[in-house]
C-alpha cells in the first residue's frame, strides 16, 4: 500500500471510530455541553453547571471532564469537591479524554 493511500485509509478509520463513540452519545449531551460553555463565557456558573452536568449524566465524556474540574476547583455556585472530583475525572478518562495523573493533595511522606 502507497504512503497516501495508507495515510488516507488511518484518517477514515480514526474518523469512523469517533463516529461510533459520538453515536453512543445522546445528541442532547452534546449540545448542553456548548450550551455550558456559552453560559459560563457569560458569568453564568450556576446555568453553565446544570447544563454541563445534564451532558455528563448522559455521559458525554468532555463534559464529564468539565464537571470533574468544577468540583476539582469549584466556582461561585459549586463548593470544591475533591471525591465528586475524583469520581467524575474517572468517568471521563473511561470515556476517552486525556486527563492528567491525579496528584495527592498529601504530601508524600517518602523522601526520594
């Protein structure tokens, strides 16, 4: 098989493969995750929270990833969280996004 051909045939799978993980999500989670994000550019947390955690339920996993750095952080209508946190960053990482290692807020007892 030539280079492009090869290259054109790893695109098409790539694509094909986001295609059945997508179709598993409700088209509703979708559009509530960017109804989130447009509420939380406008200063609205507590909307943006509800809309993002509608989208996360139906498991949406970018917005299980929001929720989960929500409750990490917290905001002017969520208190911080650490388990929910915990827990949400889990079923994000099943669904597929990239999230970091989780870091101990203990501090190690272990000298290097």
């Amino acid at each position: 098989m030539n280079k492009l051909l090869l290259k054109v045939v790893t695109i098409l799978l790539a694509m094909s493969t986001w295609q059945v993980i997508y179709a598993q999500v409700p088209a509703g989670a979708v559009q509530r995750h960017a109804d989130g994000l447009l509420l939380e550019r406008k200063g609205n947390d507590k909307a943006a929270f509800v809309a993002f955690l509608e989208a996360a339920e139906s498991g949406y996993a970018p917005a299980q990833l929001r929720v989960a750095e929500i409750y990490d952080s917290g905001n002017t209508a969520v208190e911080r969280d650490y388990s929910e946190s915990i827990r949400w960053y889990q079923l994000a990482r099943e669904g597929g996004e990239q999230v970091p290692p989780q870091i101990s807020p203990i501090p190690s007892t272990t000298r290097p």
